[in-house]
C-alpha cells in the first residue's frame, strides 16, 4: 500500500463487495442519504477497536470464510 494518510489527500480505492453485502450497503446508504463512501466513512468512524487498532468483532471473524487480502 503506497497511500499515506498524513498526506491529507482522500484515499481513492477498489473494493470488491459481495453481492449481498453490495444490497445490504446500498439500502443503508441510501436509506441514511449517504453514498456508499460516505456510509464506509462512517461505520469506520463508528467502529470499535482495542488499543492496537484491532475491531472489537475480530475475534468473531471465520478465518475459512474471509476474503484473501491482495495488494
């Protein structure tokens, strides 16, 4: 990842997002008078994490059911 956060700039960048993910994420945005970005922005903002910077669902998280990183 080359983006630097402290640069100021916006982070444009490609996702890939499940169908019914895509659905679920689309009626929310739309249903707050948000657009996808902005609905991402804000459950980021929203979500809680440990001091490591870890979501607090992690844990939760099926490891077999994930989708692979890439870069």
């Amino acid at each position: 990842m080359t983006y630097d956060p402290k640069s100021g700039q916006n982070w444009r960048t490609g996702v890939v997002i499940v169908p019914d993910m895509a659905e679920k994420a689309i009626k929310a945005a739309g249903a707050t008078g948000l657009s996808f970005a902005g609905l991402v922005n804000e459950l980021i903002k929203r979500m809680p994490v440990d001091e490591n910077g870890r979501p607090a669902w992690a844990d939760e998280l099926n490891q077999q059911e994930a989708l692979p990183i890439t870069g």
